[in-house]
C-alpha cells in the first residue's frame, strides 16, 4: 500500500502580515504610546469623563485624532478604550499627552446623591395619587 499524498507545502505569511493584523501587537502598541512607560500616567479611571478642548493638529498622531473627534461629548474612559480597541493602560498614556497638551480636559463622573431629595418624593407620590 502507497501512503496517501501529502498536501502541497503552504508558506506561512510573512511576519509582517501577521503583525498588522494583531491590533494588540506589542510593537504597535510601544509606537502608539511613543514608548513612554506610562510612569508619568495622569490619574485617570475608568469612569472618568474626557471632553475635547480642541481640534485634531495635524502633527496629531491617528490615535489622539480619534480621541479628539469622539470626545467633542463626554466620554469616559473605558468607552475610549472600547471604541479605540486598545488597551485602557495605553488609553491612559494617549490622553495623558492629550491633557499636558491641554487638548482635553477630564472630568469627575457626576455621581448622584444616595438618597432622594424629599420633596421630590413627596411630589412624585402626590402626582401618582391623583391618576
């Protein structure tokens, strides 16, 4: 019996090929970041909200274009970071050149009081009762 024939040998793509289609390549990543190591990082959380003060440079890297386009309303962070497809360390270290820049400006998340004002109750209560 005759082994059965082997199928025609296939190159694997060239590296670059792979790499370019990876957007969590390691290397591009570094060069997003300009290879800064993030110790300078503002702080900055995931529900911090980031609105746009100006509009994308043209020396403006693509990255911190879309940044500057999509946050013309408030977004928070980990919504950059989602939009993006990035990493949120990476996020952090585009929009820290961003706010020494003073491209950007970030905001606290509006946080809402634990408990309801009274009279506002009172009043919802009072509007339900009359239906």
């Amino acid at each position: 019996m005759t082994p059965p024939p082997q199928p025609p040998f296939r190159e694997p793509p060239p590296q670059r090929e792979r790499r370019a289609k990876d957007p969590k390549d390691p290397e591009r990543l570094y060069v997003i970041t300009g290879g800064t190591d993030g110790t300078e990082r503002a702080p900055l959380d995931l529900v911090t909200l980031i609105v746009a003060r100006t509009e994308p440079k043209p020396s403006s890297s693509p990255e911190q274009a879309a940044v500057l386009r999509m946050c013309r309303t408030p977004l928070s962070t980990a919504e950059i970071s989602a939009y993006l497809n990035l990493p949120f360390s990476v996020v952090t270290v585009l929009l820290g050149e961003l706010l020494a820049a003073e491209q950007v400006q970030s905001r606290a998340p509006v946080i809402r009081n634990a408990t309801a004002d009274r009279s506002l109750l009172e009043a919802v209560m009072h509007g339900l009762q009359k239906l």
